[in-house]
C-alpha cells in the first residue's frame, strides 16, 4: 500500500472552508479518507482542520454546527473565532516583539503586538468537537506547527522535540495570527501562528518514520493564478507562500525521489469567494461550495488523477479486497 502524507496549509476560515470541501471532494472521487495519511501536518487554519481530520470529525458540521443559513452560519463562526480578553499586553510586545524585531527587521516585529482577540475561542470549538480527543495527541503522526516567540523558531507540536501539549492548544497557538490574535500561552511560553515563517511546513513529511510514496499538500494561500483584481497584498502573501513550498517540495523530492507531490491551490474563480479578507465568516459557504465544484475538474486534470488513481484509489481497492 501507499504511504501517504497530508498538508494542510493556512488560510484563515476561507483556507479552512476551502481544505474541508477539497478533503471531501477526494474522498468522494478517490473513496480515501484524510485520516488513512501515515502523517498529517497542520499550520493556522490548516491546524483546525489537521485536528478534525484526526479526530474524526471531518465534514460540514465540524464547520457550520446547527446552522441553517448563510447568516447563520458567519454569525456561529465568528462567535466561535473572535473572542477578546481585557488588557493589551504592551509591554510583552516590547519585550519580545519591538526590541529583538529591531535587532533583526522582519515579520517578527510583530510578535506579542496588541491585538483585538484571542484564540480561546479556537481551543474551546476544537473541544466542543472533540470532546476527549482534544485534550491528548493523535495516535498516528501528526505535526501542528506554531512559531515560538522567544525562541523565534518554528514549533511543530507533535515532534519529539516539541513540549506535550493538548491537541486543542496545539490548534489554538498554531491559529494565532499576529496583530489580529494575541499569542497563545502553554505553559509560560507563548505562541503564534505557524504561518509566519511558511504557510505550509512541508518538509515535516521527512520525519515520517517510513518514506512516502505520495505527499498531498493544500496550499489556499498559495495560488499560481491570480483573481482578477488582486490586492497587492495577495499577491504578496501568494508569492512568499509559494516560493516557501518550492523549497520545501524540493527538499521532499531530493531526499524521497520516487515520491510523487500533489499540490492542490485554489483556482480564481474559487479565490473570488476566498479574498481579499479569508478571516470573513461570511465567506465560509461560498469557498466551500466553489470549492467542491471546482475540484471536480481540479481531480480530474490527467497529471492530478493518474497519480490519485495510483496511490489512493489502489489502496481503496486493496483494502476492500
């Protein structure tokens, strides 16, 4: 059988819509279920989903709940999401954000800066899903990534040599975005979105105890065509999540040549209902359901369908044998 990798990249509540509807669409196309990966990575958005998938509760109601309507749906997402907590916490900003961020000009400035919401709200939906699963580890590998503020490294939870935190934390500390969520604090140390140094985190395939065969990587915030009327800073964020997965592909593809990448990115059409803002609860629906009718030819472009067919479509057909 195919050993299979699974990243989810981040993308804000739009990349969540978009990784659901494009996991679902697989699985109606290919009869594979996410959770089969021998290993999941997960960062931001990509976090949320990862835990779903391994919990089992992948699907529209890990998304839309009781939910009947459009509204209705925005409204249970950005009560879930945006949740404040008093204080500012400048001083943390100045401490590990402004001061180190000056020594060495970069994104990192912005760590600990005083923003509006907290991630909570993030950790408690993943319990509200979970319920026990969100307090310990997947029992298959599973790596969320989020980005120590102190240290200034990447964290990948779920690695030996990350701290054993809750699954449910894990997310929450993954989906902190600097300067609209605060850090997320486990055990004295703080964390943001894994984002801020890829999008995608690829390379943490290669700690799979066995060689993949096929590593299947969405990618929302990495687009190779551009919606008509693009913000500057889309194409910005599109251009640095794509050139960060280009070297993680290669590293991939040098030290596992037989194995085959799959890249899945929203097309223009779909990014129309995803952009300019991917944090808007009011674009859930209309991402995921562009989404799935977008994969329908997505999956079925020859180069796409021909490696599915081979490594996942097989195994279906194996296993049910």
């Amino acid at each position: 059988m195919s050993a299979v990798g699974l990243v989810l990249g981040g993308g804000g509540i739009t990349g969540a819509a978009y990784q659901t509807a494009a996991l679902m669409a697989l699985e109606l196309a290919t009869g594979w279920k996410a959770d089969s990966a021998d290993v999941v990575v997960g960062t931001s958005a990509g976090a949320f989903v990862a835990a779903m998938v391994r919990g089992g509760r992948l699907g529209l109601d890990s998304l839309v709940g009781d939910a009947a309507t459009r509204e209705e749906v925005a409204e249970a997402i950005r009560n879930r999401i945006f949740t404040r907590r008093p204080g500012l916490q400048v001083g943390t900003w100045l401490r590990r954000g402004v001061v180190p961020g000056l020594r060495r000009p970069g994104l990192t400035l912005l760590l600990g800066s005083p923003a509006p919401f907290v991630t909570d709200g993030i950790a408690a939906w993943v319990r509200a899903e979970l319920g026990d699963t969100a307090e310990r580890w997947p029992s298959k590998p599973t790596s969320i990534v989020a980005f120590d503020v102190e240290t200034r490294r990447r964290v990948a939870f779920g690695t030996v040599d990350a701290p054993d935190v809750a699954l449910a934390d894990a997310v929450a500390a993954s989906a902190a975005i600097p300067v609209l969520f605060r850090p997320y604090e486990i055990d004295g140390r703080l964390y943001v979105d894994g984002g801020v140094v890829s999008g995608t985190h690829a390379d943490l395939v290669l700690g799979s105890p066995v060689p993949l065969d096929l590593v299947l990587v969405l990618a929302p915030m990495a687009a190779e065509e551009e919606r008509e009327g693009a913000l500057f800073i889309e194409r910005v964020f599109d251009r640095v999540g794509r050139t960060a997965l280009a070297d993680e592909v290669a590293a991939i593809n040098d030290r596992w040549p037989h194995a085959h990448v799959v890249v899945l990115r929203p097309k223009p059409h779909v990014l129309e209902a995803m952009r300019p803002n991917p944090m808007d609860p009011m674009a859930a629906v209309p991402s995921f359901i562009r989404t799935l009718l977008s994969m329908r030819k997505t999956l079925a472009e020859p180069e796409i369908w021909e490696v599915l067919r081979h490594h996942l479509v097989a195994e279906v057909g194996r296993r049910r044998a």
